[in-house]
C-alpha cells in the first residue's frame, strides 16, 4: 500500500503552555499560534502537539514510550536538559533517555536531521505489530541505527521504532496519547482500513474545520487519520 503521510505526535500534560514555552526556549522546536485544543510546536518539518486533557484510554499491549530527537552532539544537548530542569534516566554513547520538567519521555540520538525525528513503540509482540503498521499505514522497513534490536518503518518524515519487551505493564504515567498521519482522504481510508480488519474507535466526522478519524493498533494505541490541508504538508 501506500505509505501515509506522517503528520504529528500528540501528548497530555496539565499545563500545555508552560511546557511549550519551555521547548521552545530550550529545544529548537518553533512555537506557532495554539489552537483550541493543543499547543503546537514545529521542529521542522514535524508537529508536537500538547493538549491537556487525554485522548486516548490507555493502550493495553503497548505504549508510545518516547519521541526521539536528533540532535548535533549528544552529550552537551544531555547538559543542556539536566541545566534546563529536564531528567537523564540512561545515557549511552549512542542515545540518552531523558525526561522534560513535566515528565515527558524524549530520547536524544546524535543522527540527522536535528528534528523530532522517531517515534519510540513498546511492546512484547514487535513484529507483529511492525507488520501491522507497514500494512495498514505503508512505511519502509529500516534498520534502527543505534539500536538494531529494534525493529523500524520509515515514513516521510518520521521514523517509528518498534521495542522489545517482556512486560507491558508500565508503572508510568502515560503522557503521550497518539500519534496521526495524513491522509488526503479520510472516509477512502477509513473504508479501506475497516475491510482490512483494523478497529476505528472513532469513524469519520468533522472536527471544526478539519476531518478526522481514529484507529486502533494491535497494541490499543490510537491512530489520527487526519485530513491532507487543501495546500498540502506544511515543511
Ligand atoms: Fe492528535
């Protein structure tokens, strides 16, 4: 199939402004005008949106586990966030687990591009679940460079990692809520997802101006399919 166009990452903190304000004081992340539901962060060419009420119930064989950043030099960008208020939970010469003040769950790769580069998946069933995304949302499979335990799907602009573990019960607090991708049409690929077996929690509707829908992964994470803007992917 063909592969759909990655559009944005969303997660739940309880104080979206002050969060935005800090990674677009400390991170390269762009600030752009919020909408009523979220803050909105660019670090070109993908989307971070920070809403403060969840979505999403909690998926139930699986979790997002972090958004991945690319980053110029790995151990200054770590002291960077440790000064900034933010959390080191791992640091390997090849990527740092770190938190931001608010909890939420990033990992810092020194690769290009310097964005948000990689979306970071749990669960104990990886490659079915990496066969469920290649397809029913396309991707081409690649190797996680830093990590070749990990299993990985490229999309345009995005990278989604699929990792083992041996539990799925999780003692976080979940903060990301779901990740989207575009379509440029949500009701086409809404009928096609729904004959291929895949569960839509949320059908087709109009949500102000845009058109949206939610799918469902093996894993209970939810998926945005969200309508293509009339001039295309904003880069
Ligand atoms: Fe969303």
């Amino acid at each position: 199939m063909n592969s759909l166009l990655w559009h944005h990452v969303h997660v739940t903190l309880p104080d979206r402004e002050a969060a935005a304000k800090w990674h677009e004081q400390y991170t390269p992340a762009n600030r752009v005008p919020p909408t009523k539901r979220s803050e909105n962060l660019y670090w070109s060419p993908n989307l971070l949106q920070i809403q403060s009420t969840a979505v999403a119930p909690e998926p139930r064989n699986g979790h997002i586990e972090s958004i991945g950043i690319g980053v110029l030099n790995l151990n200054e960008t770590v002291a960077e966030w440790e000064s900034a208020g933010g959390f080191i939970n791992i640091l390997t010469p090849y990527y740092a687990k770190v938190r931001d003040p608010w909890g939420l769950a990033f990992e810092l790769v020194e690769r290009s591009p310097k964005a948000y580069t990689h979306i970071n998946i749990v669960t104990k069933t990886i490659e079915q679940t990496r066969n469920w995304y290649e397809e029913n949302l396309g991707g081409t499979r690649e190797v996680c460079e830093w990590d070749r335990t990990r299993l990985a799907l490229k999309y345009d602009t995005m990278l989604i990692a699929f990792n083992q573990v041996n539990s799925t019960v999780f003692s976080d607090r979940r903060t990301i809520d779901h990740i989207g991708w575009y379509t440029d049409d949500v009701d086409a690929t809404f009928n096609q997802l729904s004959i291929n077996g895949v569960y839509f929690p949320v059908k087709p509707r109009d949500y102000g101006p845009v058109r949206l829908a939610f799918a469902e992964d093996p894993c209970g994470i939810w998926i945005e399919i969200h309508i293509l803007p009339k001039y295309g992917k904003k880069m």
